[in-house]
C-alpha cells in the first residue's frame, strides 16, 4: 500500500469531520478488495468489500454498455438512507452510508472539494 495506514485514518477522519452532513460510516477500498480505513460506526470488512465489489461490478458494466466510460462514482437510495461509493483514482474506492442527507447537492459538492486531501495521502504528495 502506497499510504501509511496512520495517515490515512487521520485524513479519513479530518475528510468526515468537514462534511456538512456526517455519514453512519465511511471507508477505503482498494480496487482489489482490501478494506484500507474506515470511519464512524464499524461494518464487517467483508461487506464492506462486498459492498464495493458489488456495486463496482454491475455499474461497469452498464455505463460501459451504455458508452459512458468506466463507472467512477455511484449513489444508491433506500428507503432510509443512502449509500455513495466514488473512485478515488485508479486504485481506491471511497465509501460512505447516510442515515439522512437533507441536500445531495451540497454534499456532493463538499466530498469533491474535500477529496484532495485524502487523495494526497493515498497518493503521496
């Protein structure tokens, strides 16, 4: 792993902390399927893994059916709440749970004006 995991569970934490809407939890996966970090209420690494291999192999492969390029960001609703997972480069996945979010705008906005922080600790400077 290129980051050290120190430094990516403080970032992790710093990048939910500046969110205007906290999620139930947040985590990085590698494209590969191992949990880096995650952050707020603790899932099981295997759903978590789970969760993005899932959602990234079926959204591949409609947006590349549909001519739209590689999936790289996916936000699925229930009833009562929301699941985001966006790409994080070519290597990461970031994850995040929503027990209630009052603007998708907004919080969309501040998880791609926060990423660059995290995306400097995965990545290196």
């Amino acid at each position: 792993m290129r980051a050290q995991k120190a430094a990516v569970k403080q970032q992790l934490a710093a990048f939910v902390g500046s969110l205007p809407y906290k999620p139930a939890w947040a985590a990085i996966v590698t494209l590969e399927g191992r949990l880096i970090e995650q952050y707020g209420v603790e899932v099981k690494t295997n759903k978590v893994v789970d969760f993005a291999a899932a959602v990234e192999g079926l959204s591949d492969q409609i947006v590349l059916t549909l001519g739209h390029g590689p999936f790289r960001y996916g936000i699925i609703g229930g009833s009562k709440g929301l699941f985001i997972i966006i790409a994080l480069g070519d290597l990461y996945w970031l994850q995040l749970s929503y027990q209630r979010l009052n603007s998708l705008d907004r919080a969309l906005r501040a998880l791609r004006e926060g990423v660059g922080p995290l995306l400097n600790v995965l990545y290196g400077d």
